[in-house]
C-alpha cells in the first residue's frame, strides 16, 4: 500500500521538469521550487542557526543562492542532494561572517507555556541540557556538525548524506560517531 506520497525518483523528475522550465526563460516555475522547498529549507536553517534572529535571511539568502546556482545544476546528482548543498554552504559561509549573530546559540523563538502535568524541575533539566546538547553541536567542526545533523536531526540516509557531502558512506559513519563522541564527553563534563 503506498503513502501517497511520491518516492525520491519521482520527485527528482518533478524537481528536474521544473528546472528545465526555469532553463527555458520561465521565470516563474523557480516560485514552484521556492513554494516546494521552503519549509524544508526553513527547518535546515533553523537546525543549523538554531533560530537565531537572522534565519529567516539566510533562508532568502538560500533561494537566492540557488537562483544563481541553477545554471550549473547538471542533473548528474538527485536535486535534493544537490540543492542540500546550497543549503549548508549558505549556512556556513553565514556562520564564518564576523558581523553574525548566528554563530551564538540562541534558542530565539516564542516561549511556550509549559505542561502544569510535567514536573517542574525535570522541565528545567531537559531544557537546560537540551541548550547544551545544541552549544555542543554548534561547537562541531563543520564537517562533523553537517554528517550529525543530516543523520541525527534530518533523518536522512548514509547514502543520501554521503552524496550530498560528497563523501562515502564509511566517512558519514565515521564522522556521525566522532560528532556523537565529542557531544557525548562535553555533555558528560557539564553534567
């Protein structure tokens, strides 16, 4: 039984018809890709400024990143793992910015109230270590952050990591359990 949701060939072709649109003067077809992609995008961005003031323009700064990178898109990859390199060079290079807030862990976002039925002093143990867990993260080498993040908070395949890094699947692990060792110990430390 199927989830009626397409499969990652046929997104390809999908992402792949419209791109020959864009190539072909259509203009408008790239507010497809943008409509498609954008929460995606949103929740990359997020993970990797961790909702810092300036995520909703490295998200602009993405789109238009890819508008000017689509020439060069040559098929010889699947878009998404093309375009999810887009994605992280933008963030990095935002990161590496002087001027950048994004680099500070910044929780940001609206506050929610909390579950009366949850205890009180648990809540505030898991958000404090959650703040940490995210402050190890964000300390990563970039390699190492971008395979931990791909794996552990996108979901994604070894496969599908390994082809947007441009790595083999041996390396992702590799760099998924070395992210994980170093998160674990500084965690271990603050506790």
């Amino acid at each position: 039984m199927g989830t009626g949701r397409p499969d990652r060939a046929e997104e390809n072709e999908l992402d792949l018809s419209i791109i020959a649109r864009v190539s072909r003067g259509e203009t408008s077809a790239f507010s497809e890709l943008v409509a498609k992609y954008k929460i995606p995008v949103w929740s990359l961005v997020r993970r990797y400024s961790w909702n810092s003031p300036e995520s909703e323009d490295i998200c602009q700064e993405v789109f238009l990143n890819l508008w000017n990178a689509l020439p060069g898109f040559k098929g010889h990859s699947r878009f998404f793992t093309w375009f999810y390199r887009v994605i992280i060079n933008t963030c990095h290079n935002h990161a590496r910015k002087p001027e950048s807030k994004f680099s500070a862990i910044n929780s940001g976002g609206t506050e929610q109230l909390p579950d009366l039925r949850e205890n009180p002093l648990a809540r505030a143990e898991q958000s404090d270590l959650s703040e940490k867990a995210r402050k190890a993260i964000a300390e990563l080498p970039e390699a190492l952050k971008d395979a931990m993040v791909f794996r552990d908070v996108e979901g994604l395949s070894y496969a599908e990591i390994s082809e947007i890094l441009g790595v083999s699947e041996g390396t992702v692990k590799s760099r998924i359990h070395n992210a994980r060792l170093i998160v674990g110990e500084k965690l271990r430390k603050l506790l």
